[in-house]
C-alpha cells in the first residue's frame, strides 16, 4: 500500500504539471494555487526534475505581484487580490526549496526582489509585528469530526497559522540572502524575525508553551518553524502526540498541518507515531483511499465516505496532489535521503535513514545532477543492513542506525579499520561518519 501511495503520488503529480502546477486537473478550477504547489514543492523535487518548470512558474508568479502582494493563483486568471497564508508564501518557499533541490544560485537571485517584497507586503500590514490581518484560507480542509462535544476539533486560528508562516517566509528571506551575500539584508531580517517570534510567543502561547488552538496544526507548525523557545519544545512535542493519540493515532491536519506533521514528530523523537499515522488505513489516513480504489491523491481525506457515498460535488477532486506531500517524509526520513545547505542540490548529501520494525525493508534512489543516489536498508531482529551510493563528485554525511561502532562493518569489515571513512561523532541513536563517492554496503549488530 505505502508502493501504491507513492505511485498515487506521482500520478497526481503527472495529471497537474502541465505548465503551471495546477490544484487539480479535471474540473473548473484547474488553476496554478500557490497553496498547493508551496506544499508539495519537495515532493515534487524527489519525483521528477521541477527545476525549469519552476522557475518559470515563479517568474509568472512575480510578474502577477501587486505591491508584493501573491495572488491565490498563478496566472492570475480570478483577478482577486492575494497574500493568504501559506498561499502566498510560494513566493519564498518554494525559490528556497528548488535551491537546496538543485543548488540553483540562479533562480535564487532571480527570485530574490520577489520574495523580499512579499515579505515587506506583509510586513506592512503588521501591528507589532503580527500579522493578524486579512483574508486567510488557513489549515484547509482538515479533518473535522462529526461529532465533537470534548471540544478537540482541528479548527487551528488563522492568525496564528499566518504568524508561522510568516516567521518562515522572514527565515526563507534570510537564508537566500545569505547565499547572496546580501550582509545587510541578513542582519535586518534577522532581526525581524526575533520580533515576529517574540510577538507570536507573547499573542498565541501561554507560559508554558500552550498554544491558543490545541490542535496538532497548530503544534505541527510552532514546532516547525521554530516559533516556540527551546525550552518549551519537549513539551509541546508531547502535547502533539498525546492529541494524535485522542484521536485514537490519526491525523487532523489540513493542507498547511499535513505536509510537516511526520517531520516534526521524527525530529522530536517520535518515529514509530509517524510510522503509525503512515500505516494508518481506516479514514483519516493516506492509505484510506487507496483502500478505497484511489490511483491518484484525493482532495479531501473523505472524498469517498467509508459507506461509499461522495463528499459535496461542489468540491470533491480526486486528483489533488495536496496530500501527497508526505511523499517528502517517506524519502528524507523513511529512506533517509537528503541534501544540506553547504552544499546543495545534493553535492553534500545527507544520509539518515529512520527504521521501523513495521517494515523488513525499505529502498530509494534519486537522479541528482551529479549522479544516482541511493539508500536502503533492510532489517530483522539480529542485524540491520544499509546500503547507500554515493555518485561522483559529491561526498555525504551518513548516519548509521547504531549504539557503538564497533557493531558496525563495512563491506564485512570492521568500520573502525576502514580508512576511507571518516568517523565524526556519536548523535542520539546513531553513528555519524563521511564518505565520498561509491557504494557502501553496512552491516550493524542489533
């Protein structure tokens, strides 16, 4: 099923990419939402190569900025006015995300004059550095329950939705500045962005780090971007898995909350709820409506209703790659393969696969500029085995699913004795090394 759910992904994918990433492709809509693209931009990155195609669509998206302001679409064929949260920041995520995709200096530059003045459009409309103004989508089309008299619905504020992303688009902002070495604009950003997530920790969480909305969107997003202080993190990251528990290990987020909720309980150390919420196959799931028949990603997590009726005809697509975003999680983390700012477009590549006994194997490769990357790694209850190739010209650090390094060999020797790798450290449950490029077939002693 989870084979089924990245070939749904792709497919959705295939349906949409037709000159601009269209929502869906078989109604009237059928239109460039900047949502939707922003949200599956790394997804669509790890499927097929999105560089060009991008960058043109950005371009498109530039030249329909009023005083900086990102219409909902792209062209703007509805004529109405733009700047919803996480709608708009297309404009500095997804220039961001096809930088570390393909280390396209290039198109960063291109794109800088609008992403700074996206961030300025918003920055106008800020009272004390909030941006709690305006029209917004918000965390669209997420669960909602039929019945809910515990007061645990997934309705997430929307201003605190437009506070995060706004504090990420500022992130965006600074980390394409500092690539450009625009110094300046790095220090004042910066600047700003402390305010931004001062303001939002001081309107939208109480002092022990509470949110206003409770629900796993608003936690997903918080801990995300980085919103809430450090030392508040742990704790948050708690109250996010004991909701996913209340809803009995399901997810309740919509098309903001989606794509970042398995990365954020991964990196928090919660791996095997990520995994249970991917395995999920009863609504609301991923693999719900692949149970159901679905060759594509739906638009709506019921779009097909257990009984088999259909949600409203007004607006129920079965092509809509929205969703589908998790195919992002399943390569960086379920695979492990990933790319690191110092060297983009996979010239330093990240290797850190995240096991989980729910699968006796997992393998992926990916067609970078510089060659095919791979990882696999396959597992039973007496030795875990990776596998990873590392193509010319590039070099990876490579986490080991490991306790110690004397567990480890490569190529059936211990790793301690091989002089090509270079151990860095121990971090967490893994060992840390470098390789350059070739094949590495590891064997770990569970």
């Amino acid at each position: 099923m989870v084979n089924q759910l990245q070939h749904n992904i792709q497919w959705g994918q295939k349906g949409n990419f037709l000159d601009v990433p269209t929502d869906c492709p078989q109604r009237d809509e059928r239109l460039g939402w900047t949502g939707d693209a922003q949200a599956f931009a790394r997804t669509a990155a790890f499927n097929m190569n999105v560089n060009n195609f991008f960058a043109k669509w950005l371009q498109d998206l530039e030249a329909d900025q009023i005083d900086g302001l990102v219409p909902h679409v792209i062209p703007n064929v509805l004529g109405k006015g733009g700047n919803s949260a996480g709608w708009a920041d297309a404009a500095t995520i997804i220039p961001w995300t096809m930088y570390l995709s393909y280390g396209d200096k290039q198109l960063l530059q291109n794109q800088y004059s609008s992403m700074k003045a996206f961030v300025e459009s918003v920055r106008h409309t800020t009272k004390n550095d909030l941006w709690n103004s305006g029209f917004h989508y918000g965390d669209w089309l997420f669960y909602r329950p039929f019945d809910d008299n515990d007061g645990r619905s997934a309705v997430t504020d929307k201003y605190l939705i437009a506070q995060c992303f706004y504090a990420n688009s500022v992130q965006m902002l600074v980390n394409a500045a500092t690539v450009l070495g625009k110094q300046n604009d790095v220090i004042e950003y910066s600047s700003l962005l402390k305010r931004i997530k001062t303001a939002f920790n001081k309107e939208y969480v109480t002092s022990t780090g509470r949110p206003v909305s409770g629900t796993q969107t608003a936690y997903t997003l918080a801990l995300q971007f980085d919103m809430l202080p450090e030392s508040l993190q742990k704790q948050a990251a708690e109250r996010l898995v004991e909701n996913i528990k209340n809803y009995n290990t399901h997810l309740t987020t919509g098309f903001l909350g989606t794509p970042y909720l398995c990365h954020v309980l991964t990196r928090f150390g919660y791996d095997s709820i990520a995994y249970k919420l991917l395995l999920r196959d009863d609504y609301p799931s991923w693999l719900y409506p692949i149970k159901m028949g679905a060759t594509t990603i739906w638009e709506r997590w019921d779009g097909m209703k257990p009984d088999s009726s259909f949600q409203t005809p007004g607006m129920n697509s079965f092509n809509h790659y929205a969703y589908g975003a998790i195919g992002d999680w399943l390569y960086r983390r379920m695979s492990g393969i990933d790319t690191y700012e110092d060297g983009p477009g996979y010239k330093h590549i990240k290797i850190q696969p995240h096991v989980d006994t729910n699968f006796s194997n997992v393998a992926a490769s990916l067609k970078t500029y510089y060659g095919l990357v791979t990882s696999s790694w396959s597992v039973d209850s007496a030795k875990l085995k990776l596998k990873v190739g590392i193509p010319a010209n590039t070099w990876a650090t490579v986490f080991i699913p490991a306790k110690d390094e004397k567990l480890i060999t490569e190529n059936g020797k211990p790793l301690l004795s091989t002089s090509d790798i270079k151990i860095l450290r121990k971090e967490g449950d893994y060992v840390v090394i470098t390789v350059g490029s070739g094949g590495y077939s590891f064997e770990i002693v569970r």
